[in-house]
C-alpha cells in the first residue's frame, strides 16, 4: 500500500507536469492545444471576459488554503507524534551525526523507545515531520494574505479546473512531503485511537511527555536541512513582499480602474517574481529533504512547469498592456526567461 501511495504520487506529478512541456514545444501544430490548456490556466486580469464559462471568483484561491492549513496541520501533528513516540532520540546526541552514520561511521544512539528501529528510518521520520513543518508555515502565511493582503476584484475568475487543480496539489504536496511514512502514521494514529475508544484514557499507558525531547531532534538536523530552511525563507519573505505589491496595486486600481506596472523588490527583475519565489520555496524543501526523494523533485518539477507556463502569458500580457512596460525584464528566471 505504502509502495503504491508514492507511485500514485509520482504518476500524478508526471501527469501534470508532461502535458504543459508537450504544448510549450515550438511546432505550430501544437497552438491549438496550447491555446486550450491556457484557457484552463487563464485567472483574474489575463482571463476575458468571454472566457468566464465554467469559472469560480478568484478569491477562492482561499479554500486552498484553508483546507492545506487544517490538512497539512493534521500530518503534522499525527507525524510529529508517531516521531516522538516512535523515532524518539535520546537527547544527548546531535543528530547532525547521522550523515557521518549513514556514510559508514557509527554513533551511539540512546533510544528511548522501539529500540529495534533502524537509525536511517528514525531519522527519515524527523525529517519528514521538519519539511512539513515548513510547508504550513508556508501556507499560514498565504491564508492570512488571501484573507488581509489580497483584494480580489468581483470581476476576477479563474476555470473550474484550475480551482480543482489547486485542491488537489493542496492535498497531494504534503502527502508528497512524508508519503515514505504516511501509512505508518495512520496505522499508528488509527490504533492509539481505536484502544482509546476501547480502553478508555484511565486504561491507556501512561508515557512521560518531555518536551525538549519532542523538539531537540529538528534543533540538531543535518547542515542540508537548514541550508535548505535558508533559501526556503529566502523565498517566502520575497513572495510576501511581492504579494504585499501586488495587493497595494488592487486598492490603488480600485480608485483610478487602470492597472499599473508593479515595481519594487524582485519585480524589478522579473514580471512574476511571486512564482519566482514560490519556485526558490519548493526548492528551499527539495534541498532540506536531502534531494533524495524523486516524488519531491517531481513535485518541484510541477511547480515550475506550471509556473514558468502561467508566467510566459502574464509577461504577455504586460507587454501588450503597457507600451512602456521595462524590456529588460524577463518572465519569471532572472536574465535568463
């Protein structure tokens, strides 16, 4: 079950990411396709009016959010504490060690609990409770900015398609994130509950809660973790400076009804330095996890593909929307697209 959950996982990515790279090739008798899925792709300004069949408010984009922060929050917490219960690490060694370990070395691990479970897949169980930690701190933030920052139009729409797109890469990236473990988290969750409702709280063992040991294990990861927390952060304060732009810009746009062009911060390198930063996060995660695992690169593949798409018509759009629009820009990679 466990091996056909992260093959669903891969399959689904590749899916998404084949059929953009197949109608960005150059052949003409590919515009037609191309054409068709941008119609799916097409939201708020770059999306006319006679294209509004089959389309939801854009605000929507809130019940991504809200349902990645309830669902994403779950993971969390179920996997936070199937880690501490089941992964736990004595609190003297750093796990910065484990590389050394993994590599041939050898440290010696005081486990407090399952003794029997292998070093690596107690640390691969730390990590994945850290990278999911990330992403809702991540999806937090964009929440409060679709609530507080944002000021959608009524006017503003995006396809059905696109709102369900955006449901399911809400429900599949951080399955993706820890899908090496979700099926022994549930298991476990599912039986701390059912002897729960069985034994009832008095009957339950009893386990001593200590905190720094629930928290030490993500203070002392590896050095590629926290690099990958860097750029990750790197990212996430640029697209919040960059959503805070944007947002600027709707309130202004509400009083004179003209679009402007945004300046300030990374748009003044590219036309959508928000997709630059939301690509320089799922970076930021693929680098923290280690760059081992292809179902996250593939999810990294997703988003920039899908990014790089949606950027090339909104860079467009500008272009064709302002005559003084700055040429040096590029889409959405500095000096390169």
């Amino acid at each position: 079950m466990e091996i056909g959950l992260v093959g669903l996982l891969r399959v689904a990515w590749i899916a998404g990411i084949l059929p953009l790279l197949v109608v960005s090739l150059p052949f003409p008798r590919l515009n037609r396709l191309h054409e068709v899925v941008m119609g799916f792709a097409k939201r708020g300004k770059i999306m006319q009016s006679s294209s509004y069949k089959f389309t939801v408010p854009q605000r929507f984009f809130t019940h991504f959010y809200a349902l990645a922060v309830i669902w994403i929050g779950l993971l969390l917490a179920a996997t936070w504490i199937y880690a501490y219960k089941m992964a736990s690490m004595a609190s003297e060694p750093f796990l910065s060690s484990i590389a050394s370990h993994l590599a041939g070395g050898s440290h010696p691990f005081t486990l407090h609990r399952s003794r029997s479970t292998p070093l690596k897949h107690r640390y691969m169980v730390w990590k994945s409770v850290f990278l999911l930690l990330l992403m809702e701190i991540q999806v937090l933030r964009r929440l409060y900015e679709n609530i507080y920052v944002f000021n959608y139009s009524p006017s503003a729409r995006m396809h059905i398609f696109a709102y369900l797109t955006g449901l399911f890469f809400y429900t599949a990236a951080p399955l993706s994130l820890c899908s090496n473990f979700v099926v022994e988290v549930y298991e476990f969750s599912a039986n701390q509950v059912s002897e729960f409702i069985v034994r009832g709280k008095d009957q339950m063992a009893s386990s001593e809660f200590v905190f720094w040991e629930f928290v030490n294990p993500l203070m002392k990861l590896g050095w590629h973790h926290w690099i990958g927390a860097i750029i990750f952060f790197w990212g996430w304060i640029h697209q919040h400076q960059c959503h805070r732009i944007l947002g600027s810009l709707r309130e202004r746009r509400e009083e004179s009804h003209e679009y402007v062009v945004p300046h300030g911060d990374w748009f003044e390198l590219v036309s959508c330095p928000h997709y630059l930063a939301e690509i320089v996060i799922y970076a930021g995660l693929v680098v923290a996890s280690g760059g081992s695992d292809l179902t996250i690169w593939l999810l990294l593949g997703f988003v920039v593909v899908n990014l790089v798409f949606a950027a090339a018509e909104t860079h467009r759009w500008y272009h064709s929307k302002f005559d003084n629009y700055p040429r040096e820009r590029c889409a959405v990679i500095p000096f390169i697209y």
